[in-house]
C-alpha cells in the first residue's frame, strides 16, 4: 500500500511518524508492507552468523590498512551510492 502525505488523516500521519521518528514531508509518498519472517531455526541463526564472522575476518585479513579517516570516507562514499542525499552526522 502507497499513500501520498496528503491523503493522510491526521491519526495515520501521527502514527507513522512514530514509527519513523520524524515528520512525513510535504510530497513524501508512505510505503507499507506486511511480510512474515522466514522461518530460520535458532541454530541455523548461530549458523549463519558464525560463516558471516569467518567471511569477514577473511576480508579483513586481506584488506590493506586504511587509516580512520579513510575508512569514514570509502563508507560515505559507499552510503552516497546507494542513498545519493546521504550525510554523516559528525
């Protein structure tokens, strides 16, 4: 369900910006969808998170030293892809 911020009574706009945790903008469209989770056993959780922790140790073993600065900079960069109005808060 799409509904544009006008067509919004003052009690649904209310109880999506609570659930947001700011205002809707005027000319922001609200998208809601209902979806049951997939049902993956704790165990596969565990699973799946302890082959994440590998991978990434992986990663990070290959990877070469950046200083913080530049790790900050190649997120940025990586969020304005994805996100093109993306600012950090500093």
């Amino acid at each position: 369900m799409i509904c544009n911020e006008q067509d919004l009574s003052p009690n649904q706009k209310n109880a999506i910006e609570t659930l947001l945790g700011r205002r809707v903008q005027q000319g922001e469209a609200v998208s809601v969808r209902i979806f049951e989770p997939a049902a993956v056993s704790h165990q596969r959780k565990l699973e799946i998170a302890e082959e994440l922790r590998k991978y990434f140790a992986e990663v990070d073993a290959s990877r070469r030293p950046v200083s913080e600065e530049e790790a900050e900079d190649i997120i940025t960069e990586a969020m304005r892809s994805v996100r093109p109005g993306y600012s950090p808060v500093q």
